[in-house]
C-alpha cells in the first residue's frame, strides 16, 4: 500500500474509534440516572429577620415562613427554569436594630446571596432596603408597612403586602360603616401606638383620617420600645374613657396593654386594632382567650376559603408553632421571589428585579389577586378584616371572604 492510502486508512479508521466512543459515551449518559448528574449551583436567598432581641418573636416566625417557602419549592424541583437549581437560605440577624440589619445585608452581599427576603418591622426594612440598593441586590419586604419603604424610588425593592396608608383607610372606612350601621354609639377615640416608624406613622394617620368623619380622638399616646408596664397608660384610659381603643404596637407590648386593661375592668365599645401585633395572631388568642375576645383588627391575612392556606395552618401547628401574620406573609413574599426567578430564568439580580417589576403572580393564597407592582407596591394587596370570636381568629370583612358577623360594638354584645 502506497503512502496516501496508508494515510487515508489511518484516518478512516481513527473516525470510527472517535464515532464508536462518541456513541458509547451518549449511550452511558442516556442509561445514567439524572440524580447521577452534576445537579446546577445553588441559588443563595438571604432570610434576614431580628430572631433577637425585643421584635425575635416575630422574627422566628418570619424566618420559619421562609425556610417552609424554600423547602416546599425545593421539594416541587426547585427553579425548573434552571435545570432545578435549588434554593438555599443564608440567614442573618438584624437583632431588632435597624443598623445592624443595614450590617447585615453587607454580610449577605459577600456571601453572594442573589436576593433577600426580610427584615419584618418597618425601621428595620427602611435601613435594610436602602444598604441593599448600593448592591442593585433584591430586596423583597415580608411585613414591614411604612410606605416610605417603597415610596423612594429604590429600584431593587418590592413589597408584597398592603402598606399601613391602604390599612388605615380600609380600617378607618369600616370603622365608620360598623358604627354606622349600629346607630353611632362610638364617638371618641383613643390611640395607643409604639415610638417607631410603624406605630408613629399608623397612628397620625389616624389621627389625620377620624376626625372628618366625626370621630374625637381624645388621646394619642406613644410609648417606649419595650415597655412592660400600661398601668399608668391605661389609668389615663380609664380618666378619658374613649368609646374606641386603637393600638399599634408590636407583639408584646399590644398583649400587655389589652392584658392591663382587662385587669382594671376598662371595657372599651370597640378594641379596634390597625396592624394590631397580637389582635391577629393564634399565639395569643391561644394565651389569653379572655383578654383577646371580641377584638377586631384591620390586618394582613389570608384568604380563609383557600385550602392552601388552611393546610399550611395545620402544617405549622403540627410543627408545634402559631399561624400568623409573619409566618405566612413571609412564606408568600418567599414564593414571589422563587416565581420572579423561574419567570426571568436567572438569578442575576439584574433579571430578578426585572422579573418581579413586571410579576402578575397569582399562584397564592392571599385575598389579593394577581400581582401589579408599581413603584415597587404590589398594588392588589389588601388587609382583612378580623375579630376573635370563640377564641379563634375570624374574618369580617369584606364579605366576599367573611367567615363570620362582626360583632360590634362589644361592650352591647
């Protein structure tokens, strides 16, 4: 065989060893199992909630809301979009500072996080939102309702939920049409609210909105956080004897305060909560059914005719935990994100933010419909209304979900 046929040969014959190999190596993909496979990067998500510290209650539960959010979406395979990458949490703590939330999100910022999901009270988002913006990083807002949070412009921040302006207008509108409906035995009110961004700012909304609709507001007084004594705020109840109590206040200062009022025998015609801390939460109707009872609160809640909402409510208290507000509200703001993700097939912050500019997520159980986000405010989102009834928390209004009558004023009940 001459020269060029010997090369020719050689070729030909190293062809087929690469096409023989080929086919065996595409052979050996097929029959390999897929959990075989080298599985995509994870997704890091930042939780950051104050779990210490004077607000912890509420923040475990919203840090719980979210790690529930991320192991259902894992468990359902994860960002699909992305080969099934799969979520994972890095937490932080704010420990109930605003500044230290700020800290934090640095920390999360180093550690690569794609988005962050937090930080629960409004002081806290406030400063949260604003560190993130620097890093063009996503921040989803759970809870915290001061609208300044979302009415700075900052590119990177979207909030669920309804802000305290939506919450204070629905309360103070079906304030006056209960009232209104009951022949108007309530005239005078009093507000009891805690020092920070969200009581203050709840509480001259109030103060602001009553009045043109005939209502005296007696009294607003602020108080400390943390507080562990209301005697001498609720002897100033008893000296100005307000038809009507609003509080504001975070979990446990609202538990104390309707706590001292039922030991001094103040029964108001209405403990009518706006953003109530403890009025719309299991934890404490479950404590103190007693002091609980009657009370109603415009607040975040969930859909109650949905049968998602109510089989995380069992789940969660399989878990030996308490259905609230921050649980669930978390939870949500957590599968908004994921959604985003999947939608805008990325996790670069870029494209997340993108995503959930333009999000008309309706996959949920909250009574909002789907998403329409402008100015970073999911526009949709709405409060309920809720009164503890037979120890157990009951939506009033508006009757598209009511479950049950409102009941006012109480103190005829």
């Amino acid at each position: 065989m001459d020269a060029p046929n010997r090369i020719e040969s050689a070729v030909a014959a190293s062809r087929r060893r690469f096409l023989g190999a080929t086919a065996a190596l595409g052979s050996a993909l097929a029959a390999t199992p897929l959990v075989g496979r080298a599985q995509p990067a994870p997704i890091k998500i930042g939780v950051l909630h104050p779990v210490t510290g004077a607000l912890a209650f509420s923040g475990q539960q919203c840090r719980e809301g979210a790690l529930m959010a991320i192991e259902d979406i894992n468990a359902a395979g994860g960002i699909k979009a992305l080969g099934g990458a799969k979520l994972q949490a890095v937490l932080g703590d704010a420990q109930s500072q605003p500044q230290i939330g700020a800290s934090e999100i640095e920390k999360l910022n180093e550690q690569g996080v794609a988005a962050v999901v937090g930080a629960f009270a409004s002081a806290i988002c406030l400063a949260t939102t604003q560190a993130a913006a620097k890093h063009n990083l996503p921040h989803v807002v759970d809870v915290g309702v001061a609208d300044q949070i979302v009415d700075r412009g900052l590119k990177n921040t979207f909030r669920f939920g309804p802000g305290y302006g939506t919450c204070s207008r629905v309360a103070v509108n079906n304030l006056h049409i209960m009232n209104t409906l009951a022949r108007k035995p309530a005239r005078t009110v009093m507000i009891v609210h805690e020092e920070s961004l969200f009581g203050t700012g709840t509480a001259q909304l109030l103060a602001r909105d009553l009045p043109p609709l005939g209502y005296e507001v007696v009294e607003v007084i602020k108080h400390a956080n943390p507080t562990r004594d209301f005697n001498n705020i609720v002897l100033r109840m008893k000296a100005a004897n307000p038809d009507i109590v609003v509080p504001a206040n975070y979990y446990n200062e609202y538990a104390l305060l309707v706590r001292a009022m039922k030991q001094q025998n103040v029964v108001p015609k209405a403990i009518y909560s706006v953003l109530g801390g403890a009025a719309s939460n299991t934890k404490f109707v479950k404590e103190f059914p007693d002091a609980a009872n009657g009370i109603i609160d415009c607040n975040h809640w969930v859909n109650p005719k949905d049968k998602r909402a109510q089989a995380l409510r069992k789940r969660v208290e399989g878990k030996g935990l308490f259905f609230t507000y921050e649980l669930f509200n978390t939870y949500t703001a957590t599968m908004w994100l994921a959604d985003a993700i999947e939608r805008g097939r990325s996790a670069k912050r870029e494209d997340i933010i993108a995503a959930l500019s333009s999000s008309t997520w309706s996959d949920h159980f909250m009574p909002y419909g789907p998403t329409k986000v402008v100015n970073g405010q999911n526009t949709g989102a709405q409060p309920l209304m809720t009164q503890v009834l037979k120890n157990d928390i009951r939506v009033i209004l508006p009757n598209t979900f009511a479950e049950a009558e409102p009941v006012f004023p109480w103190k005829a009940a």
